[in-house]
C-alpha cells in the first residue's frame, strides 16, 4: 500500500530529514501513486543528499514531464 508507505516515509523524514534513502523511497512511493511532482521533490532532495538514484527511475521521471 503505497499511501500507507508515504505515510511512514513523511514520518521518518520528520526524524530524520537528512536521509538520502528515506527521501529516495518516498519518490518512488509517490511515483507509484502518480504523484510525479513530489516524486521529482524527493529525487532531487535524495541526489542533493548524496543518493545515487537509479538510471532507470530517473529516465522514468524524465519521462512524466512529456
């Protein structure tokens, strides 16, 4: 249940706001959801952390600005 997982993200962000891997999981929970403009919000914050986010899933965001 992907609202369930964003949920628990958005808390453990509350925790821990640095947290590259939180911030990368709940992209792509919001990705699943179709919400592409926070999905793209925390790829770019996982990134500017320091996350080495998957080629594949950042061709798939490119992908929702068509």
């Amino acid at each position: 249940n992907f609202n369930e997982a964003i949920k628990l993200f958005q808390k453990a962000i509350t925790i821990d706001p640095g947290s590259a891997l939180t911030h990368n999981a709940l992209s792509m929970a919001y990705y699943n959801i179709k919400n592409y403009d926070l999905a793209i919000k925390h790829c770019d914050k996982a990134i500017q952390l320091g996350y080495r986010v998957s080629p594949k899933f950042l061709e798939s965001l490119k992908n929702t600005k068509k």
